[in-house]
C-alpha cells in the first residue's frame, strides 16, 4: 500500500465508526443449545457498513454449522475500538460464557501509535481474563502501518507472536491477509471489507477456529 492509502485507512478507521454491537443470526431457542464464542474486536470484527449477517462472524457461524459444530457467534465487535477501550467492555463479552474468545484487537492503536508496552498490557489481561473464566482464547495478529517509524512498526508485529507463546494461544498471523489493497475485497472506502472481504477473514479465521470447535464438540458428546 502507499502512503496515501495509509493515510485513508487512519481517517477511515478513527474517524468514522459506527459503535453498534450485532449479534450472530440465530433463533433464540436454537442459540441457547449451542455453545458461545465471543468474536471481540473492533470495526474488522463488527462488520462496519455491512449488514450483520455479512460480518465476518456472522459468516464464521454459518461454516461452524454447515460442519456440523454446535456453536454459535456472538459479535462483540464495536468500531474504533482501541485495545483500551475495549477494556471497558470486556466483562460483558466474558458474561456471555463463551467456550472460545477470537481477539481481533489493535488496529486502532497501531494508527494512533499507542505505545506497544500499553498495547501489549491491555492484550494480556483481555487473554488472562478469559482463560480465567476456562474459554480458550484465539488471537488475531495486526500490523502497524509504518507512520510512526519502523521501530514502532517492527515491534507492533513481534507483539502479537510474543502473546502467543507466552499464552499458549493459536494466533492467526494477520487478520486481513489476502483483504489489504485489495479492491475486490473493500468498500468504497477503500479501507473497510466488503463482504467478500468480510468472508475472507472468515476463512482465514475458520483454519483455527475449526480445530477448537472440533475438540469442543468432542468434549460436548462424551
């Protein structure tokens, strides 16, 4: 991506945000026999100018079900969140009892040049807090884009490889992989994913997604 297009993707993502949390399609008498995962995250996660049923975890909880995983997903994404932020919204995300939290978090620091120290210490306590309450965690990697210097940028990456194996977690490598300066898969905006966008997160999160759910669903059958 050049310069400019950085430049877009912070006015994009800091500026204009939408701070609605949707939930998964689901009847309620089916949602409440299949067991919870929390997609928390931010505009990546809520599905900003899509419907719900085109963000990312909406798509995610069809391929759980067309494979035949007694899950659901329950999108606890908001818009502009930073890893701060979301913080204050974290106890709500953990009452949902979730089996398996996808960390999608980050994005907004990176443009804001949060300081990583304080990125990493809000990442930790949202991982320690979860596999608190026994749900396995996923974690999403993000990328800083280079405007507050490759220092900056480099530590950024290393951070979320770092939580990985201090946690034990499976980490997606980047959660925009294949979505990033990709016309097909953006908005107008040229930021936000559209919904083939959208999809494609899905299917880069399903490839570790789906061996939790399937040792969760053994588990359920014993």
């Amino acid at each position: 991506m050049g310069i400019l297009l950085f430049v877009a993707l912070a006015a994009a993502i800091i500026g204009g945000c939408s701070n609605k949390v949707a939930e998964a399609t689901t009847g309620p008498s089916q949602a409440a026999q299949l067991r919870p995962i929390v997609a928390f995250g931010d505009s990546l996660t809520s599905g900003y100018g899509l419907p719900a049923d085109r963000a990312y975890p909406a798509v995610l909880e069809r391929m759980l079900r067309g494979a035949g995983l007694p899950l659901r997903v329950i999108n606890h994404g908001v818009s502009g969140d930073t890893t701060a932020r979301a913080l204050d919204r974290l106890e709500a995300a953990l009452a949902e009892k979730p089996s398996i939290v996808i960390v999608a978090l980050g994005a907004n620091d990176g443009l804001r040049g949060v300081p990583v120290s304080e990125v990493r210490r809000n990442l930790e306590t949202i991982i320690e807090a979860a596999q608190g309450r026994r749900a396995q965690v996923l974690l999403c990697g993000m990328e800083a884009l280079p405007l507050f210097g490759w220092d900056y940028t480099v530590a950024f990456h290393r951070l979320f490889p770092e939580l990985a194996e201090k946690y034990h977690v499976p980490l997606v490598p980047f959660l925009l992989e294949g979505v990033v300066a990709n016309p097909d898969m953006l908005q107008d905006d040229f930021v936000h994913p559209n919904a083939a966008g959208a999809a494609r997160i899905a299917q880069t999160v399903w490839a570790y997604v789906q061996p939790l759910a399937v040792k969760l669903a053994a588990v359920q059958t014993r």
